[in-house]
C-alpha cells in the first residue's frame, strides 16, 4: 500500500494525486485481492509480444475483462505493458532494457496491477526480467586513447612471475553473462609474458635475454560468458627497461612508430584514388573517341551528297609514243551497221570521244565540237590513225 500510494505521489499531481489515491483505498480496503500471478521475459522483447494470457490464468471472461474496464496500475515511470481486452492478453507495450530498469540489482522484476470494476477487483502481476547478452565487456584499465601511448616498465632482471600489468574491465550484464575471461590473442614462438584467465594479471613466464625486443606490444582478448559470447580486444605496451631514460627513449619510439604507419596509410589511401582517378579517366577518353568514330562513320555512311568522280592524270610521253593532250573522258562511238574500220575523220561527238580500230596500234587524237553525234545516227568518225 505504501508503495503504491509513493508511486502516486511520485507521478501525479494536485486533483489527479487525490483520485488516484482514492481508487488505491477503494480497492485495498473494499475489493478482493485475488492470487498473484507471475511471468519470466527475457530483456529487448519486441512491441507486441506475447507476455501471458492473464484471462485465463486469472479465470477471467473475456466479457468481465470488457465490462470490468480493466486496465494496467503500475509503479514504473514507463508503462511497459499494455492489456488486450478483446483477448485477455498482455503484451510488451515499451522494449525493456534490464540494464536501465534495475542496473546492478538481482534479480530484476517489476509488477503491475490489473483493475477491475463492477465490481472492483485488484490483481497483482509480477514480472522477472530475464537477462540477456546484449552488452560487450568494457575495457577500464589499460585507457585506450588515440592521442598517447601508456607502456609498462619490465627490468630486465625481472623474475618469473614478474607481475607487469593488470587488465581491468567490467560487463554490465548479469549472472553468467557478466562473467570475464582473458587470454593473449597474439604470442610469440618463445613467449615473454602470460595472462591470467581469470584476473587479467599480465605476468612474465621466463627471464629476459637478449633476444627479445626491447619493445614489446601485447594484444589481449577479453570474452564474456554468454551465448553467444561477445568480445573486446585491448592492447598493453611493454618496454624492456633497466632504467628511465632508456624507458622514455623506447616510449618515444613507440609513438614515432604510430605516426610511421599513420602516414603510410595515409600515402597508401591517396595513391590508390590517384590511380584510380587516371584509370577512370583513360576509360571515359578511350570510349568517348571510340563513340565519336562511330558516330563519323555512321554520317558518312547515310550521306545523300552526290559522288564526285575522280578521273586519272594525263599520262607522260614515254619513248615518243605520243600523249593523251586533254584529261578527257573517251566513249567508242559508231554507227549501228558499221562493222569494219574507218579512216576517214568527221566531227566529233560534244564529249571527248575516240573510236580505236582493234587492228591498228598507235595513240589517237579526238578534235572538240560542240556538236552531239548521237543527233545524227548515221554519221560517222573520221579517225586519224598517228603513226
């Protein structure tokens, strides 16, 4: 009662406080309190999963629940759930995130009221939240920063069992999934150093020669115990040291190192996009003239201009064979029942017109007229034959 009636208080105001508080008497001091009813989910549970059948586990009608007016009482700032009166089922209203609603408290549960009226009824329900392993584990200590390195000093007469470093680190979930183990991810062939399952003591398991670097970067995973299970990785720093100068001279390399490989990434980076600028560059070239080509030859291809004809040279004297005077075009022209040659020269077509007798050898001249032999059919061409 107290703890409803705080509830109230905490979330109500002025009039509203007084109803509520009223309904709270009416219901502890007048109505029966039936059995209470409990459900176990599991945290992150969809909007409008199935948390029970409160009708039936209540013995409840679907029609008392309907004329009843039932509805949900609850403690928690965030109503979680909400009841479905057509079906008598309760369902998750709101996602329930075990870490926010309880933190480190176990078990985790909350519980909500269904009322009734006509008359009035009050029947508690308890709700226990499962955990799930929704959270990867996190690393306290060593601090993990981008802008400094933190190493850890080992003598080099450190004996076996030398305790270097402890890895902290923390799961916010509970029960088994809470549970850490720690193990080296990278180890050399001859390892320096081991770290405890259980505790994360970083600890040397042989003495250091002089074989082994003076700068050592340990890589350590750190798993929980859920299903499935989830990890981090943090990396521990270790110079090999009698003395502090000689620590701080191998603290700086370590941080010359990180900037070496910075600026190789980064070199890396913008050589890749340079070439690749130039390669897509080429491809957009190459195929812009191949189209253009195409293009051309298409043009010339389904031009309508007309053909311009193309006629030789005159051809040199060679030997005193005689030329060809004029770059002319030369047709055979004869009467239709002409059938033998002649040697007579009459005038010639409009064109350039000469008649070759098969028989003879030597070069021809054909005289210009503006006059058209096919005018006159039976005309003939008076050829001279210069020998």
């Amino acid at each position: 009662m107290a703890a409803a009636v705080l509830f109230l208080y905490m979330g109500h105001t002025g009039w509203q406080f007084c109803r509520s508080l009223l309904v709270i008497c009416v219901i502890f001091f007048c109505s029966p309190v039936s059995g209470q009813i409990r459900y176990s989910i599991p945290e992150e549970m969809k909007k409008g999963s199935l948390i029970g059948n409160v009708a039936q586990d209540l013995g409840l009608n679907l029609r008392r629940l309907k004329t009843g007016r039932a509805r949900i009482v609850t403690g928690e700032s965030v109503q979680y759930t909400e009841l479905n009166t057509d079906k008598g089922l309760l369902v998750v209203r709101e996602r329930i995130d075990r870490e926010q609603l309880c933190a480190d408290i176990t078990p985790c549960s909350f519980s909500i009221e269904i009322i009734l009226e006509n008359p009035m009824e009050l029947h508690p329900v308890n709700l226990l939240i499962q955990d799930q392993n929704d959270n990867t584990p996190q690393v306290l200590y060593p601090v993990q920063t981008g802008g400094s390195l933190v190493a850890e000093i080992v003598p080099r007469s450190a004996d076996v069992g030398y305790l270097v470093t402890k890895v902290v680190a923390v799961d916010v979930d509970s029960g088994q999934n809470a549970w850490l183990s720690y193990k080296l991810l990278k180890a050399a062939d001859r390892p320096l150093f081991e770290v405890g399952l259980q505790n994360g003591e970083v600890r040397t398991v042989r003495q250091v020669t002089d074989k082994d670097a003076v700068k050592q970067r340990l890589t350590v995973v750190v798993e929980d115990n859920g299903q499935p299970s989830r990890s981090t990785t943090v990396n521990v720093n270790v110079a090999v040291a009698d003395t502090f100068p000689e620590m701080l001279s191998e603290f700086t390399d370590f941080t010359q190192d990180k900037h070496k490989d910075d600026k190789l990434t980064f070199y890396l980076i913008l050589a890749l996009a340079i070439v690749s600028f130039l390669l897509l560059t080429s491809l957009t070239v190459i195929i812009s003239v191949k189209i253009y080509r195409w293009r051309q030859s298409r043009v010339c291809y389904q031009s309508n201009l007309p053909v311009i004809p193309y006629y030789p040279p005159c051809y040199a004297d060679i030997g005193g064979r005689g030329t060809l005077q004029h770059m002319s075009n030369y047709e055979v022209c004869g009467t239709t029942d002409s059938r033998k040659s002649v040697s007579d020269f009459f005038t010639p077509c409009r064109q350039d017109v000469m008649i070759v007798d098969p028989s003879t050898t030597g070069t021809m001249r054909c005289a210009y007229s503006d006059k058209n032999i096919l005018d006159e059919p039976d005309s003939l061409l008076k050829v001279n034959i210069i020998r």
